[in-house]
C-alpha cells in the first residue's frame, strides 16, 4: 500500500512530502541473533557490549 507523509523541521521552516511503499512484514523469515555468542568468533567483536535479544526469536 502507498503512504503520504511529511517531514518537517522542528522550526517548522522546512517542508517535504513524501510518498512510500508499505508492507505488512519487512524482515521476512529474518531470525534474531545472539551476539554475546557469535562475537566469540571474531576476535575484533570482544570487547562490545551487544544488548541482549531478551530471548526473542523473531525480528518484528
């Protein structure tokens, strides 16, 4: 389904409209990941602090 919508500066000096595309599922099938675990794997990774997932396995 198309959209109409506006972006506007918070002065409110500057306008634009837009027009987009929407859709019921960007993500697909995408699942989350654990990157407290994965980073393991690749030493340059270490020393992020990732948050945590909260155990979902689904991306929304």
């Amino acid at each position: 389904m198309n959209v109409m919508f506006k972006h506007q500066s918070l002065n409110r000096e500057f306008e634009l409209s837009m027009e987009a595309q929407t859709t019921r599922n960007v993500t697909g099938k995408l699942q989350t990941v654990n990157w407290q675990i994965m980073k393991e794997q690749w030493p340059h990774l270490k020393d992020i602090p990732f948050p945590s997932t909260g155990g979902k396995k689904k991306i929304y």
